[in-house]
C-alpha cells in the first residue's frame, strides 16, 4: 500500500497498551516503514469507503443458460 508522502501530516498523541508499542515497532521496522505509516494506513484502511467484493457486484447481473443443468442447480443452491 503506497500513500502520497508529500500530503500534509499532522501530529496524533494516542494511548495504547504498553505490551502493543514494542510488538508494533517490530513489524514497521520489519516491513521497513515507520510507526506512524503502519497507523496511518490502518486508519485510512478503517475509514475508507466501503467497496462491494467481486462477487457482490457480480451478482445477480447473469442468467442461466440452461437452469435445469444439473451443474448449474449445484452451483445455486451451492452459493444461495
């Protein structure tokens, strides 16, 4: 995930567990980012406008050929 670096930051003082900060720190400097960029991109994450899945947007937009197949009868009671 790749965000635009040159935006406006602001600063943020949050609390959090104690035992968390040095388990997070290990996983930015893990994935070679910083603290603030593995927060941030959890906020964009938690914030972002929710998308329909694949199969959401898909649904229903298709008829079957032949419903009486019985592959095709599999297929819908399988996914109902």
């Amino acid at each position: 995930m790749q965000y635009d670096t040159y935006t406006m930051k602001t600063k943020l003082t949050i609390t959090v567990d104690r035992e968390l900060v040095p388990r997070a720190k290990r996983l930015a400097r893990a994935r070679g980012v910083s603290l603030s960029s593995i927060i941030e991109g959890a906020l964009r994450e938690l914030t972002a406008p929710e998308t329909p899945t694949f199969s959401e947007r898909w649904r229903g937009a298709f008829e079957w050929k032949d419903a009486d197949d019985p592959r095709a009868r599999a297929l819908r009671d399988k996914y109902r």
